[in-house]
C-alpha cells in the first residue's frame, strides 16, 4: 500500500517533496513516479506539466528549507518571505 496525502495517494516507492499542496482538483488522484519539488502535476495518474519556479530558484528555495526553521524565525522574517526576497533570506 502507498502513503495518503489527504485523498490523493501514491506508490509505495514515491517520494513527495515537504512542499507539496494537494489541490481539490489532485484528490483521489494517484501518483506513480516521484514527484520533483515545486513540480506542477495534473491527471490520473499524475505527470509533471511545468516547474513552478526555474531552477536557479529551486536550489535556492531547498537550500534555505525554510519550512524546518523554529515559528519564531519564520514569523521574524514573515515580510521577507512574503515577498519572495531569497536576497534576503540567505542572510538570516
């Protein structure tokens, strides 16, 4: 059996990026290959339309892993992540 993300599930052997955000429309959806992070997929099964970012952006976004960083570094730094300014970010 594979693992279930919300109603969307997948193969036992695939690998879902920490960043994934099950859509509506991605429910009951199944996923047979691994999906890359920031990877927009669609269809049953699911397959990669297009990159959400270049990926110049992606290393970056990765190598930041922002989303492991204490609430209290998050919330401190809330502007510069709403904005999207990695200039920023790689310096905090």
């Amino acid at each position: 059996m594979g693992t279930t993300y919300g109603s969307a599930m997948t193969q036992r052997s695939c690998r879902v990026c920490k960043s994934v955000r099950a859509r509506s429309w991605l429910l009951r959806r199944s996923l047979l290959r691994n999906v890359p992070p920031y990877a927009v997929v669609g269809g049953n099964p699911a397959t990669v339309i297009r990159m959400r970012y270049p990926t110049e952006i992606i290393s970056e976004l990765l190598d930041l892993a922002w989303w492991d960083w204490p609430v209290e570094k998050i919330e401190a730094n809330l502007a510069f992540l709403e904005n999207a300014d990695l200039a920023a970010l790689k310096m905090v």
